[in-house]
C-alpha cells in the first residue's frame, strides 16, 4: 500500500480548471518530486492533498485512509504536514515560538525533547539560532522561508509536502536544505517536493513526476527524465547549458 | 433603485427580456452592449416613475425619500470604503453638514435652497478633506477611531452651540426648492428631483473606478505600499476619495432636510454612520448598485419588520457580522459572482499589440546611481551600513549576499520606503535621499518585490495600467494610450493572453511576469529587481535572462537582487556582494565569484566545485 496515493484528481478555481485528472503514488520512505512549468498544477496538487482545497473529483488515499473530504487540521494531525510556498510564518511570535508551534499536532512534549528538537533545526539553519529571540517579522524574506521550513520539520510527519523549499535562499543554504531532505528521509519521512530547482531536486528525488496544464506528462527516475530530451527541453532548462550552470 | 425593493412590483421584468438577444452576443457586442444600456434607462425610468403610475400614501413616499437620500450618502461611503479600502464611521457627519447648510441657510439665513445646497456640498468636502489628511499618517484601526472622534465632536457641536445650529431642538420649517419657477412641494415631484440626483451619483460612482484616479483608488485598497512604489500619490488620492465621499453625504444631506422639513442632532449622530457602513457592506462595497440596494433592503426591512424597533442596532450589528463571516462582498458580490460565469473574457488579439517601447537613450556617462556612505538603521540593528556604490548607465548590476545581509533593506531604502539613517542618494545627478517613493516612480525609478505585491482583487491590464499612469511617463495620459502602453508591457514578458484574468487567480511564476510587466509599463530608467527568479523553473530563468539582456541592450539600468548563480553569472556586468550591512566585494563575475570570502559567506563548497 502506498503512503499516498491521488486518483484521477480534478480540481477548480472557480471556472479554470487547474487539475485535469491526476493520478501518482509515493510510496513509503521515498522522495517524489513534482516538475512542470508555472501553473502546470503542482501547488495545487499539494494545495488538494493537504485538504486547503477540496479536490472537485477524484480520490486520494493517505496510508490507506481517503481524505478528500477531511479538513486539514484532522490531515494534519494523521501525520501529513505542507510547507506552502510563500514563507508563511507568524511575524508576531519569535523564530523559537514559531518551529516550537510545529510541534502542536503531536500532542505535549517533554521539556527536554522539545529543546533538543529545536537545537537539531539549529543545526540545520545555524542562522535561526542567531535569531532565536527575534520576531518573525524582523526576519529578511530568506531567513522567514528557512523559519517555514524549520517548523514543518518539527511536525515530524509521515509525510512532508515541500512547496519550493529553496525559494529565496542563498546557494549555501539551498545546499544545506537539500543535504537536510535526504537526512529526513534516512529518519523515516517520506517527502513530496515541488521544486522549480529541477537539477537540485532530481539529485534526491527517487522518482519525479513532470506536469503539463494540469496532467501528468511523465513519470520516471531521475535519470529517465534526465534522459528524455522533450522534458529537458521544456522543463528542466534546455540541453548542456543547464548542466553547465 | 430603491423603489424596486420596496415595491416588489414587477420591474426587474424588462431585464429578463433583453436576454433573448443574447444568441448575437459573440458577433455583435456593441448591439449588446446598446441593448443592455437602453434596458437599464428603460428599468431606471420606470422605477422613477412609479410613485406616478401607482397611488402611494405619503407615509411610502417618506420612505423612499429615505432611502433615495440615504443612498447618495451611502455611495459616498462605496468610494472611500468599497473602492480605496479606508474605513470612515463619520459619513453622518458629512450628511449632517450638508443637512444643516440646507436647514441654517434657508431658514435663518434666507438663502436660496440651491446656494445652500452648493455650499452645504462645499461645507462637508472641505471637512472630507481634512479628516483625508489625517490619513498621512494612520489607517486601518487608527483612522477608525479618529473618524469616530471626529462624528462625536460634530455631534457634540450640534447639541452645544445651540447659538449657532438652534441646539437639540433642531432645526424646523426647511422649504421645498424650486426650479425654473416649478416648485417641488409634492412629494412625488421631490422625490423625482432626489431619483435624479441618486441616479447621477450613480452613475459617477459607477464611471469612477475606470479612470486613472478610480484605477489608483483600487490599487490603494490591494496594497498601498506597492501602489505607492509604483507612483500613485496615494495620499493625494485617499484625500481625493474622502472629499468626494463628504461631497456625496453632504448631497444627500441636503436633500433630506428638505425634503423632511426638519432636521435635529440625532438624525446625523454616531449610529447613523454605523447604519451607512452597514448598508454599504450590506449591499456590496465594490459597486454603485450594491451600495443603493444594501440602503433600499435597510430602510425596508425594519418597516416590515417593525416589532424590532428596540433591537435595531442589535439587529444591524448580527448583520455586519453575518455578512463579513458570510458574503465578504456583500449581496451585489454575490450577484456578480453569478453573472461574471456566463462572461466570456474578449479574446486579446496579439499580433495587433504594439512591441514596447523601452528605449533610453544612453550618452551621459556618468553613474546613473551614486550612494554615498548610505546607512540604515533599525534600533541598534544596523541593517545597511555605510554603502558606497555606483551603477553605470545601461548595465546590470547585481547585489548578491547571504540571506538577512540587507540587500532587500537597501532596495528599500533606495526606492523610499524606507529612510535613509545616513548617508546621501543620487539618481541621474539629483539628490533623491528624501522624496517619497511616488516621486522616485515619476523620476523613472520602477521595482519588483521579494514577495510579490501586485493588486490581487484586480485583472492583470489594470494591474500593468497603474504601472503605466506614473507621472511623466512619456506614453502619454489616456486610457486609450495606458491601455496600449499595458497590453505592450504585456506582450513583452508574454502574459497578453490572460490580461483579463483576476490577478489572484494567477500562478506564482505568472504573477511574477505581470509584476515585471507593471514596472516596465512605467517607462522605467531604472529597473530595481528583487529576486525575479524565484519560482520560476530553469526554462523560465533562462527566459528571464534573455529578457534582461533585452531590458539592458535598450538602455535601461538593472539594480537586480537575486540567489540563482547561473543567471547572475549570464547576465550581470557587475557584482556587489553584501555581508551583515557592509560590502565585501565588487567587480565583474568572473572576479566576484572566485573570492574567497563570497565562497565561504554565500555560495559554499559546492558551488566552488562547479564554478
């Protein structure tokens, strides 16, 4: 049984039709990654499996359970966590408040675990550890997408939605966040991530899923898509050029 | 309007009957559109005319005198609230005013009812303009409660300076006008008279959001900063919409107290104003006809349902909620909800959109930006610590820098949003350290943001049309030639195709286009660029760093912050680096990349490997 799997998924913003049927699976322990142009679908998709939008048809099933129809504090709470695109903190609680409030679906948590928990974010983002006191706010637009994806992690999910994670960080922190997505991983989390960052993404990805105008266009390895030179050229940045940057 | 409501009769008749001509929609939309305009002169007749076709007792006719008057302030209120988004709970202020320059005027003064009425106009847009200035400084909450101080001192003022205004007990007597020797002393033929003042109001308020300062009232309403940044005077037009808010309740007033005869301090008090908010969100805030229908179904219901009579206000308040909780856009938002699904958005022909025009002519060569030592503090935070930098005419020069390095705060400060702590700006030879953002806009100074700032609720041509109407914008002021100027701009980052969709139904990436688009729509000598990469995918970078090469080869400037190396390394002629506030290194990419310290702070091993 999959972890997650979507069926035929269709879904609308008011009359524009934003899915057109999607269907993929992420199975336990992997990586997915979602690739396709802008509005291809790929937030939506993730926006559909969280619950913040209802899904117009079509089923998804999480760990075998359907939850089209469920809100998404109940999702949350059955260990599926979304890190939105578009840095969505509380400006008015400091960076410590805000990776501790990632923990709230998990019920009470012993003193020490909690601070242990939020050390290990420190040691991901040493820059939060800097800010620990400061309020969201005061945060540069980096420093508040490192924050955000900081307390997704503290929800310790069976399954982590990451909606462009590298948006607006600097190229050392992208590659720290990406070491940290494998690191995830090796812990027991299984990861859906939407990156426009293909290369970045296809290097921890053990499989992707190329979408078009709200279908899927491919599926396949890293390699495979790597390999398939219509995808390359109209979603991955076109032939040599992208391996050389 | 108002009558329809009330009446119940069957008006809305004629309306349905046009739709049968809907089957020609798609060849002739002009027949269409005329058809449409003479039903609703046809529709708007025959409701002015209902109080001559049926027999009505005067105590009806008192109610939709109401209403009518009511209404024009009502519309005053879908300027200041619905369309530039700043709370006024004094409309009964203005209404007041306009009441008693009627009342004091004609019955002690003896003036003419219309020299009255003009100066009652005169009275309550000049104090709509003093409560608009007050917003230079605050809004939201704020604004809420000056508004409300200022309707208590009015109130107060009525009451006390019983010298001046004949006290609690009011004013008695006021006379009906006349007109060319015709007297409006029936009811009916008054009631005429106010229809017709109601329908111009409506019509006005209706026209408004489509020209340059309706256009800029909305983008306050979205977001005041970027509107702003993109070179509205927004203070000029906040007080622009409050004086013509206070002109429209001091219209109605006028006409309420002489059509009531008599007028006293508790009809203009603070519930009253209350009662206009309500009725303006009641009915929708977004739109003339939502305004007149929130005020008939108002003064309507508590008539039929008169046993609340103690619990009016209690009654008013559920519905505010109700209504914020349930129809955010009011009744007539909901109506339009409905019709805009059979809309079909007219297909843009873009083969007939002309290519933008963005040529700067680049023979000064001096720096087009100088800044001396610049400086930005936040309490002991020193965000931005003393920059020294010149940016060269016609090239990209790109600010690169670990996350909270203060590369957005200077953006900031070079566009005005924030004030310099020290230090001096120049642009194009000018010391620009302390005008406003609007004047650097109207200097040639266009910006995207970090995290995107477009006007959500509004399509993206209108979006691209505010970039276009910043002052001394060389494209020219009409709509026609904004128009053009925004379809161009459009064109140019390939987003003319969906120039009618509403902005927030955009993706991300796309969203991000039409904000570049905005800029360039301005005309812009100078073109600051906060990470425009973000989001998009490597095609779509690739695109982007095409695009500024485009930008820079027609002799515009780029300041441009961004994180993909890759297209800083593909587009830039220089490079700043940034490290807690203070440079660490400048020159060309090659150089830049390769430092060593701009390794260790920013780009990390593997970065290194690659480059």
């Amino acid at each position: 049984m999959p972890m997650l799997e979507l069926r035929n998924v269709q879904s609308h913003y008011g009359n524009v039709q934003a899915l057109k049927g999607v269907s993929l699976h992420v199975e336990r322990g992997e990586i997915v990654t979602l690739l396709g142009a802008n509005g291809a679908g790929k937030s939506t998709t993730l926006r559909n499996i969280s619950g913040l939008i209802p899904p117009s048809s079509g089923d998804i099933f999480f760990d075998g359970k359907p939850i089209n129809r469920i809100s998404p504090e109940k999702i949350v709470r059955m260990g599926l966590a979304h890190v939105p695109e578009g840095r969505r903190i509380f400006p008015g609680l400091t960076v410590k408040e805000n990776i501790m409030i990632g923990t709230t679906a998990r019920g009470r948590l012993q003193r020490r675990q909690m601070e242990a928990e939020v050390e290990e974010m420190y040691g991901i983002f040493p820059d939060l550890r800097r800010l620990s006191d400061a309020l969201g706010w005061s945060l540069s637009g980096g420093q508040q997408q490192m924050l955000a994806v900081a307390r997704g992690l503290m929800s310790k999910p069976k399954l982590l939605l990451l909606d462009e994670p590298s948006l607006g960080l600097a190229p050392i922190i992208v590659q720290q966040l990406f070491a940290t997505i494998r690191s995830i991983r090796s812990h027991g989390t299984t990861v859906l991530l939407v990156e426009q960052n293909a290369n970045m993404a296809l290097s921890v990805a053990d499989r992707g899923y190329v979408l078009a105008t709200g279908n899927v266009l491919v599926e396949g390895t890293p390699a495979q898509l790597l390999g398939n030179e219509e995808v390359r050229a109209a979603y991955l940045g076109g032939g040599k050029r992208a391996l050389a940057d | 309007m108002t009558n329809v409501s009330a009446s119940n009769k069957p008006v809305p008749a004629p309306e349905r009957s046009t739709n049968p001509l809907d089957p020609t929609r798609p060849r002739a939309p002009n027949r269409r559109r005329a058809g449409r305009i003479i039903a609703l002169i046809v529709i708007a007749t025959l409701i002015a005319l209902i109080p001559f076709i049926f027999k009505l007792s005067p105590y009806v006719l008192n109610i939709f005198m109401q209403a009518a008057t009511y209404a024009i302030a009502v519309l005053g209120m879908t300027v200041v609230l619905g369309y530039t988004g700043q709370i006024n709970l004094a409309q009964a202020t203005f209404f007041g005013l306009g009441a008693y320059a009627v009342g004091l005027g004609t019955v002690v003064l003896g003036l003419n009812f219309w020299l009255a009425l003009v100066m009652g106009i005169g009275v309550a847009a000049l104090a709509g303009f003093v409560l608009g200035l007050t917003t230079l400084r605050l809004g939201g909450h704020y604004l809420a409660m000056i508004t409300i101080s200022f309707q208590q001192i009015f109130n107060l003022v009525l009451v006390n300076w019983s010298g001046v205004t004949q006290g609690p007990d009011g004013v008695s007597g006021i006379a009906r006008p006349s007109l060319f020797g015709l007297r409006f002393s029936d009811d009916r033929a008054y009631l005429l008279l106010c229809t017709v003042f109601l329908y111009a109001a409506m019509y006005f308020v209706w026209w408004l959001p489509q020209t340059r300062t309706g256009r800029a009232m909305r983008a306050i309403r979205e977001n005041e900063l970027a509107a702003e940044v993109t070179g509205i005077d927004t203070l000029r037009v906040k007080v622009i919409a409050f004086t013509l808010s206070s002109a429209l309740g001091g219209i109605g007033g006028a006409l309420f107290a002489s059509g009531f005869a008599y007028i006293s301090p508790d009809n203009f008090d603070f519930s009253r104003s209350v009662e206009f908010l309500t009725m303006v969100l009641l009915g929708g805030a977004q739109s003339a006809f939502g305004g007149v229908l929130g005020t008939s179904l108002l003064i309507v219901l508590p008539e039929w349902l008169r046993f609340l009579k103690e619990i009016y206000l209690a009654v008013y308040g559920l519905a505010v909620i109700l209504i914020m909780v349930f129809l955010p856009t009011g009744i007539w938002g909901l109506i339009r909800a409905r019709l805009d699904r059979y809309k079909k958005p007219t297909p843009v022909d873009i083969s007939a959109i002309a290519t933008l025009d963005l040529d700067i002519p680049v023979t000064d060569p001096s720096p087009i930006l100088s800044l001396e030592n610049l400086e930005k503090h936040f309490g002991g935070v020193k965000a931005v610590d003393g920059i020294t930098l010149e940016v060269m005419r016609g090239t990209v020069h790109t600010l690169i820098g670990p996350n909270g390095s203060g590369k957005t705060t200077m953006l900031n400060v070079l566009n005005g949003i924030y004030k310099a702590t020290g230090g001096n700006i120049k642009f194009d030879g000018v010391d620009i350290t302390h005008t406003k953002p609007h004047e650097r806009a109207g200097l040639g100074i266009g910006r995207t943001f970090q995290n995107i700032r477009l006007f959500p609720l509004m399509s993206v041509i209108e979006n691209v049309m505010v970039g276009a109407q910043r002052a001394n914008n060389p494209v020219g002021d009409g709509q026609l030639a904004l128009r053009e100027r925004a379809l161009s701009a459009l064109k140019f980052v390939d987003m003319a195709d969906h120039a009618e969709r509403m902005v927030k139904n955009l993706p991300y990436g796309h969203q991000r286009l039409v904000e570049i688009a905005r800029a360039l729509a301005g005309h812009p000598s100078f073109l600051l660029l906060d990470e425009p990469a973000a989001g998009l995918n490597q095609t779509e970078k690739q695109k982007l760093g095409e695009l500024l090469k485009r930008l820079k080869g027609h002799g515009l400037t780029v300041f441009l912050i961004e994180h993909d190396i890759g297209l800083v390394e593909q587009v830039s002629d220089t490079i700043t680096v940034l490290n807690f506030g203070k440079k660490i290194a400048e020159g060309e990419p090659a150089y830049v990349l390769r430092h060593p310290d701009v390794m260790a702070a920013y780009l990390g091993e593997t970065a290194h490997a690659n480059a």
